[in-house]
C-alpha cells in the first residue's frame, strides 16, 4: 500500500512555537516536504511531510512535545485545470470521504498532494485504478 506518514505535533499558540518547532528540525538535518497548520486560541495542530519521519519523531519527543503519526494518501498530478478534481472525483465515486487534504509543489509542472481519507485502503485502490500517480515515503524522502 502507498501511505505516507504524517507527523501531527501539538503546540502552543503563542510567539514563535512554529519557529521552535521548525528549528528542532533544522538542527536536526530534517527536512520538510510539506506542512500544513490549524490552529485554535490556545493551541495548533502542525501537520508535516518531512525526509526523514523516524528521526523527526524522536527529536521532537525528546523536546517533549506530544505527537501523533498518522497515515496519509499522498499523490502528484499535473498542475494543470481539473486535475485536482479528477482525484477527488475517483474518491468520491469509491465511497472515500475526505477529512483534508493539503498541496505542495513537487517539480515542474507538477503538484503533490496530501490527503486524509476515511478508508486508506479503499483510496489506495481507487487510485491506482483511475490511474493518479502514487507516492511512497521513499518518493517524498527524495524530493
């Protein structure tokens, strides 16, 4: 199956904590490939893609912040019109519901894709199938 790991990390909303987040990474020789953040008054959910997910997690455990790992469907389309919503269409017509999903560019002419389904499995399929190139943790890794 092509699931790709995504690191949740639970921080504080207050100044700089992205910043500090971010330069445990740096410091760490990690780097990131996407991100995406949601945040409320009091705390924010950053959600990453990053090289190197084992060696990501550890440091930021050993800084003490509380994370979750999650598998994620991540894929790469054309950037052109429709593209996106070609995915979303095979999704939809094989009963995949999609909690969120966040972009990132990957190379010329191309977008990658980060999107949390309901039924990994069930997407995993109905991808290949419609034909929506698929990445793997070693694709993301060598960006």
């Amino acid at each position: 199956m092509a699931n790709v790991r995504q690191i949740s990390v639970f921080i504080e909303n207050k100044i700089n904590s992205l910043g500090t987040v971010l330069g445990i990474l740096k410091k760490n020789g990690i780097n990131l490939r996407a991100m995406s953040i949601a945040d409320t008054r009091d705390f924010g959910i950053l959600r990453l893609i990053v090289n190197d997910t084992d060696k990501a997690c550890e440091v930021l455990a050993q800084s003490e912040y509380a994370l979750n790992v999650s598998d994620v469907v991540a894929v790469t389309i054309p950037d052109k019109t429709g593209a996106l919503s070609y995915v979303l269409d095979i999704l939809g017509a094989n009963g995949v519901n999609v909690e969120y999903l966040y972009v990132f560019m990957s190379g010329q002419a191309q977008v990658s894709i980060v999107i949390r389904v309901d039924d990994n499995e069930k997407a995993n399929k109905a991808l290949k199938s419609g034909g929506v190139v698929q990445l793997t943790e070693n694709d993301i890794a060598a960006m």
